[in-house]
C-alpha cells in the first residue's frame, strides 16, 4: 500500500475511534432530563402571552362570529310551534286565569328540531321571550312546574316565553348502540367531537334553535320586544344569539361572563376556533350595543372535570375541564371593555347578588315593567300536575342528541362536495407551471386558516450540541436550535461515518409518533419498546448513508401537551401551528450544514409522524419528499364518523379535531399541496388505525392528481401484511431512488 493511502486509512480510522462531542459551528449542549417536557413548558409560557397580546388585537365582526360557531346552515322555515303530547299525556301541562304552559317543538334545520316548554298568556304578550336554562336544568323547572319548585310568576308575566331544552352535560346517550361503545363524555362533548372538524359546533346549532324562536317571534303580530335570557350555558348562548340578531332587543345573561382568556381550562364543548383571536365576552358584548344587555353575577354552574365511570365497559375518554366563576371585579373590568368598545356606556347593566327580577326587568323593559312585574307578583295559581319531569326528560334528550348526530353524519359527503367544488374542480392541471403556482396560494389558505400561522422563527439559531453515542458507522448528536423566545427545536442528528470533506448527503427526517421522543426512531436495541414500531429507522438509513435527523413534535405528555393545543385553538392555531416554525428551523440549519445537500431533504414519520408528513411537507417545502406511514386515511370520517369503534369520537385523543377540516382539506387535498415533490404512503393491513379500503379509497385522489400532472412516477403506496410500524422496504427503495442515493 502507498504511504499516503496508508496514512489517509490511519486516519480516517482515528476519525472514527474519537468523534467530536459536538458539532462544528455549534455550542455545547447541556443534558437535560427531560427535553420533551422542558420544550412543552416553553411552548405553553409562550401562548398564554400570546393568549395575553390578543387582547390589544381584536376586531369584533357579527358574520365572523358567526362563522366560528358553525351556525352557517339555512334554518328551516318555521310559522308555529307544534304542541308535544298525545291521548295519555297532553301537551297542556299548566294552566290560570293568566296563561297556559305547552309542550313544544319547532324546525329548526333538516332533521333537527327544538323541544321545550311554552309558556302562553291569555292576553297580548308584553313581550316575548327565549329563556335558555342552564344545560343541567329542566325547562319544567324555570316554568315552576317542577315537583317540589312551584313558581306561578312566568305564567303570570304577561310574556310569551319559551323555554328550550339544552344538550346536558350528561353521558347516558353518549354511545353507540351498534357496536355497545359506552363513554363517560358528556353530551355537549359528544356533538363537538363529531362537529367541529365540519366546521360545526355544539354552540352553533343550539344558537341556530334560538334563532329560529326569533325567526317566529319576529313573524308575528304585534309589537311587542324581544328578548333572549340564559343562565350558565344558557347565559353564553343568550350573549352569542344576542350578538348575532339584532332583531333581539335585549339581552339578559346570568351565570356567564367573564374574562375569557381562561377559556382553555373551560369543558372543550366551549372551544371555539379563533374566538380569542376577535373576541372575548367583551367584544361579544359590544355587538349588541346599542341594544340592551344586561349582566347578572350570580347562578354560575359547579361543573368540574367529568368524573370516571365506575360503570364495567365504560370508555373514560371525557376531555378535562371545570367553569370557575369570576370575581365581581374581573366581571366588571370586562363590562368596561365593552362599553369602551361600543363607546357608550348606558345599553348595558351590571347586577350583582344585591339586585333582584324587579332591577333587571325595569332595567330591560322600561316601557312594560311595571306590568310585568305586577303580574309576575301575582298569586294566581296553575293547575298542573304534581310531577317530576326528571324521567320525562331522558327520552327528549335522546333525541335532541340524536338529531344533531345524525345532521352531522350527513354532513359528511355534503364536505366532500365542497372540497371537490372548492378545490379539486379549479386545479389547473395543462401543466406542473401552473399548478405549481396555483397550489401556492392554497397553501397558504392552508397554513393561514387551517393550520393558523404563527410568526417565523425570530430569535438566532443558536444552535447547541453534544455527542450522545456512536456505532462503527454511525455517530449520534443531540442538538437544540432556538425559534422564539423560550421555544426550541430538538432532536438527534445520525451521520454516517463514511462521510467525506466536502461531500454533501441527502438528508431524511425520521419522524416519531404520539408520546414518542427522538431515541425512538435511533434506537436499534430490540428489547425497547420502540423497537416494535420504528425498527431504528433513523440510524439504519443512516447505516445505508443518508444523514438522518429525528426531531422531536410536541405532542407528547398526555394532558400536558393537549392543554397546548387548548391555548391554541382559541388563537386560531392549532400544534401544527408550532410544530411547523420548529421545522423551518430544522431544515434551515440543515441546508447550511457542510454536509448536507440543501436539495435533497425528505420527511418519513410512523402515526402522529405520519400526521406530520402530511401537515409539515405541505408548508415547508424544504422538504423535497413525504413518506406518510402508519396514518394515511379518510381523516375526516375517522374523526367524524361513528361507524367504527377505531373513530377518534371513541378515542382519548381530544385534541385531534381541526377546525373545518372536513370543508377544506382532507388528506388527499394535503398530498396535493406537497405535489408535484415525490410522495409515498406505508400501509400494514393489519394497522388499526385505519382500514384498506378508506386509504385505498382517499389515495386514489391523489394517484389520479399525480397522473393527470403526468408525474405518475413520482407517488406510490406500499401495503404489507403487518402492523403500525415501519416496514422499510419498498419506503427504503423510494428514498434512495428519489433522492438519489444509490
């Protein structure tokens, strides 16, 4: 052997034995315990500022709001209310010399009605009223015909009212008969899994039942003023009613108003996609200035986390959340936001404990009070029955629930109409120019109401590292890079030993999974857990001489890293929203490595890193290639649907809904986003988190855009008889013919 060969072997083998302990151009790294929780708390201080600084930002508008609360379908026409009662149980319930108390229902949309209690004087109403109870709280019960809670002085009013049933916050009807899947979800929880990701909500379809009582009460004759009253639940839907109808003439709201910046800690069936973002009760309030509003501090619900079942079989899957009254003080200060904002002051009231009925109703109905005061003092009694309608309404929940879940189910092939009109039929597929520029601007759509932006990374890189382990071809590093204040980057960075000065490699992001960190996709040793789903994906690539990097995603801490995902929502964001800036970040110092080709960037994640190759590849497109595995699906009908026990509305994962997804973006629409860069799918048939015949069915879409680009060659999918793992055969293949690696 020539002398400089053998020495060029010498050292190259020295290089070997001793690799540095950290990288060039990097400072040392000091280990922490847990990085994972560390980046979670970073990200969580970061949001409650953001929480904070949305204050200053706000621009209340009536058709934004509601658009946030899904209450965007036509209601149906509606000329009368319908008496609820048959032969053996009439639906006259209660009557006096001054009124009569029905059972009622109304239509509302298709297939879904309102039911409740109509309380109707023998005179020309002095008003007309919608009274939202609280969603534990009978309507029996505020007409005060509840046994054991006679109140004769609504009867005796002089009002019209109707009072309706709310979903409860109990769990009886959240299930699933078909498949005997029982959960401990509370009701209004139920409806807001199947809904939000159709761009629906809870809060929306009982605002649309209100509304159509408006519709009513504003067909018929008379002049007499309306007004919309709630208390807890009741009180939040009276506000948001209120600030959408200004036919409402006034509105009363007991139980519900605060500051809103806590909203995240609130049940989740009270999370709206970008309400902080515009608003808080302040700005809700505003709107229906110069109307009347009046604001009592008392009657707030006791609701705390929903308790576990200890029923054998019961699914205990309930997102956490409590409601927590305000002080007098932080409702006041929201008051005086509201009167700001409208900038007058006399169309809303503050009450307290010290005020009673007669303050509020001369307060509202200055022109009828006394009457209606009068009256409600009354001591005509009602003839009704002395009954406890406690069992009587079970069978009306059922169907108040039901009805809603059927609506949404059946909104599920309406959304794929809509993604077909909206997106796929524009598509201009002549040529890869064109749809190249086109699919921008859809990208941004996607980013910015989606996904919800959050600003580019803003602090120095300040990249650190230090040696965590080394094989005979392969050292590992662990490296942090900075992307805001208090928010960093982390993950563990394979280089192949056989690399040489100056040669530039391309490069794989190996993704992990839920509750995953980045040792997960390194580790090789077969005694790990780990092992069963990634196989060391990210070091065996690197055996085969790709540089590999496998960063870590938040989303793992169980409560922790979905309480993230609470601050967000109200935000308009969503963990996405995060995640993706961390990634701009990785692939940025990637692409200024000496090792690296800039170029030659691909993305390969197993379940929630599957998750990722979907959402990240299609923003950042650093990113040359995507490998989505253990995870291509029909998303929204797994996360709407109720026709397989897999569905995520049976799942503890309450952070996974994405507003309006199902409007806008399914996976297939995602894949476009990352054409025309090569895109593959790995799909083990006996992965439970899908099934053959729902990916089959969403990846057709995108092997049919791919070949209508004339790019065919550039998009696959690998099924294999297995599990949720990696297979790393034919995804193998794929990464090195297209990046060339060979």
């Amino acid at each position: 052997m020539k002398p400089l060969a053998l020495l060029l072997l010498v050292s190259a083998s020295l290089s070997r034995a001793a690799s540095p302990a950290l990288l060039e151009g990097t400072q040392p790294l000091a280990p922490n315990a847990d990085f994972s929780a560390t980046m979670v708390a970073g990200i969580d201080k970061y949001l409650l500022r953001q929480i904070e600084e949305s204050k200053t930002t706000r621009h209340p508008h009536r058709e934004r709001l509601r658009t946030i609360l899904g209450a965007i379908d036509p209601r149906l026409p509606i000329k009368a209310l319908e008496l609820v009662g048959d032969t053996s149980d009439p639906a006259l319930l209660a009557e006096n010399a001054n009124g009569r108390i029905y059972r009622v229902r109304w239509p509302v949309l298709e297939g879904v009605q309102g039911e409740g209690i109509l309380i109707q004087p023998k005179t020309k109403p002095l008003a007309r009223v919608v009274y939202l109870p609280d969603a534990d709280t009978l309507p029996e019960m505020i007409a005060g015909i509840q046994k054991g809670h006679p109140d004769f002085s609504l009867i005796n009013s002089g009002c019209e009212i109707v009072i309706p049933t709310l979903i409860s916050r109990d769990s009886s009807f959240s299930s699933n008969e078909h498949f005997n899947i029982k959960t401990n979800i509370p009701h209004r929880e139920w409806i807001y899994r199947q809904a939000f990701e159709l761009g629906r909500h809870v809060i929306g379809y009982e605002v649309q039942k209100v509304l159509s009582l408006v519709d009513l009460f504003s067909s018929e004759p008379g002049e007499a003023p309306i007004l919309v009253a709630g208390l807890g639940e009741g009180g939040l839907l009276a506000m948001y009613a209120g600030a959408l109808d200004t036919r409402i003439g006034s509105t009363y709201v007991w139980g519900f108003f605060g500051p809103r910046e806590g909203v995240w800690e609130e049940p989740i069936y009270r999370n709206v996609f970008g309400l902080l973002k515009d608003f808080g009760d302040a700005e809700i309030a505003s709107l229906i200035a110069p109307r009347k509003l009046a604001v009592h501090h008392l009657g707030f619900p006791n609701v705390k986390d929903p308790a576990p079942s200890k029923a054998p079989g019961v699914r205990n899957i309930a997102a956490p959340g409590k409601i927590t009254k305000p002080t007098i003080a932080e409702s006041k200060a929201e008051i005086e936001r509201a009167r700001k904002l409208a900038g007058s002051a006399d169309w809303v009231q503050f009450f307290d404990t010290n005020n009673g009925a007669q303050d509020v109703v001369s307060f509202l109905f200055p022109n009828q009070s006394k009457t209606i005061l009068k009256g409600m003092e009354s001591a005509a009694e009602a003839k009704f029955p002395d009954r406890d309608f406690t069992a009587d309404n079970q069978p009306r929940q059922k169907r108040q629930v039901r009805e809603l879940e059927t609506y949404t189910q059946r909104l599920l092939p309406v959304t794929e109409d809509e993604r077909t009109a909206t997106f796929w039929k524009p598509l201009p597929l002549g040529s890869l120019e064109a749809y190249e520029q086109h699919i921008k601007a859809e990208r941004e759509r996607f980013y910015n109401d989606t996904i919800g932006r959050l600003p580019d990374p803003n602090v120095p890189v300040n990249p650190r590292s230090r040696l965590v382990s080394e094989t005979d071809k392969v050292t590992i590093y662990e490296v942090t890079l900075d992307v805001w204040d208090g928010v960093f980057a982390w993950g563990w960075l394979c280089l192949p030993k056989d690399l040489k000065p100056g040669e530039k490699r391309p490069v794989v992001v190996c993704q992990h999974g839920l509750e995953g960190i980045p040792e997960d996709a390194v580790t090789t040793d077969e005694k790990n857990k780990a092992w069963n789903y990634y196989h060391g994906f990210a070091q065996r690539l690197a055996e085969q001489g790709f540089v590999t990097f496998a960063p870590h995603n938040s989303y793992r801490g169980h409560d922790a890293f979905r309480t993230l995902q609470r601050k967000l929502n109200p935000l308009g964001k969503t963990l996405y929203s995060v995640i993706i800036p961390q990634h701009q970040r990785i692939t940025g110092w990637l692409k200024t490595q000496p090792f690296v080709d800039p170029a030659r960037i691909g993305f390969y994640g197993l379940s929630y890193g599957g998750k990722s190759a979907m959402r990240i590849p299609a923003i950042d497109t650093d990113y040359c290639l995507s490998i989505c595995s253990g995870d291509f699906n029909e998303w929204v009908r797994k996360c709407v649907c109720l026709d397989m026990p897999m569905n995520y509305v049976f799942t503890p994962e309450y952070e996974i809904w994405e507003w309006n997804m199902g409007r806008t973006f399914n996976y297939a629409e995602m894949a476009a986003l990352i054409a025309p860069r090569p895109f593959m799918v790995e799909r083990g048939h006996n992965d439970g988190v899908g099934l053959d015949e729902w990916v089959s069915y969403e990846y057709a879409k995108v092997r049919r855009l791919y070949n209508k680009l004339g790019i065919g060659d550039r998009t696959t999918i690998e099924y294999f008889d297995g599990p949720h793992t990696i297979h790393g055969l034919g995804t193998y293949e794929f990464l090195h013919q297209k990046l060339g690696w060979k």
